[in-house]
C-alpha cells in the first residue's frame, strides 16, 4: 500500500541520486547528459523508473495524439522533471504540476541541475490530490 511515509522515504532516495549525479557532474552541463547520468544511477541503486514516459492527453474526453513526455516516472508514484536553465519559473512547475494531475499520480519533483548547491536552491516539490488522499 501506497502512503504518505513510503512516498518521503522515496522522495529522499531520488533526492540523493541527484545530489550524486550533481556532485560528480557539476553545474553547466545540457539537460541530456544529466537525464543519462540520473538512469545509470537509478540502475546502480535498484530503484525502478521510465523514462521519457509518454503522457496521454485528453480533450473533450477524446485522446489527443501529441509527443508529451515527462523525464522521469519512478516507482510508478513519483514524476521527476529535470532542467538546466538559470532559474525555475512558473512554466516550470505548472508542467509538474500538469503532469502529475495527467497521471493521477501524487507527487513530482523539479530538479534544476544549473545550481551551485542542488539540495537548497535547486529542487521543488509538488503534491496534489491523490497525495492528500494517502494515509
């Protein structure tokens, strides 16, 4: 079962593959290189993930055939979007936003590799509804 404690304890975990990732690549890098190092890094922890997850999207209850993707789907409950750009803006975390309410999943998390220290400036997280409805 599914609750609020098993998705902070997995919050932690994706947390500290990117502080890893962002420690042994730096800042500066494309966001590719990041979403690679990230997988090889999932891979070596045994935490389970998609990548590039195609998410569908509904319009007047008709699915629309369009290329939408999020970065990262991990345990099938937590969505991580990654960027590397100078700051976070709105657009950003309305696409998390945006894509957790798509996938009726309860949490997200946006990672800004272009920082100098990931953990305090670089990463936000997001949850909605289906978080709330956990015990």
């Amino acid at each position: 079962m599914i609750t609020q404690s098993y998705l902070t304890d997995l919050t932690y975990k994706i947390n500290g593959v990117c502080i890893e990732v962002h420690k042994i690549m730096g800042a500066g890098l494309l966001e590719s290189v990041y979403h690679k190092c990230i997988e090889e890094e999932f891979k070596l922890r045994n935490i389970n993930y998609k990548s590039e997850l195609r998410i569908p999207v509904f319009y007047k209850e008709k699915e629309i055939n369009c290329a939408f993707f999020c970065d990262f789907l991990i345990e099938d409950q937590i969505v991580l979007e990654i960027k590397s750009v100078s700051s976070f803006n709105e657009i950003h975390r309305a696409q998390v936003l945006n894509y957790i309410n798509l996938l009726r999943k309860p949490k997200g998390i946006l990672v800004n590799f272009n920082v100098k220290n990931l953990y305090h400036q670089g990463q936000e997280t997001f949850v909605n509804k289906y978080y709330e409805m956990l015990l």
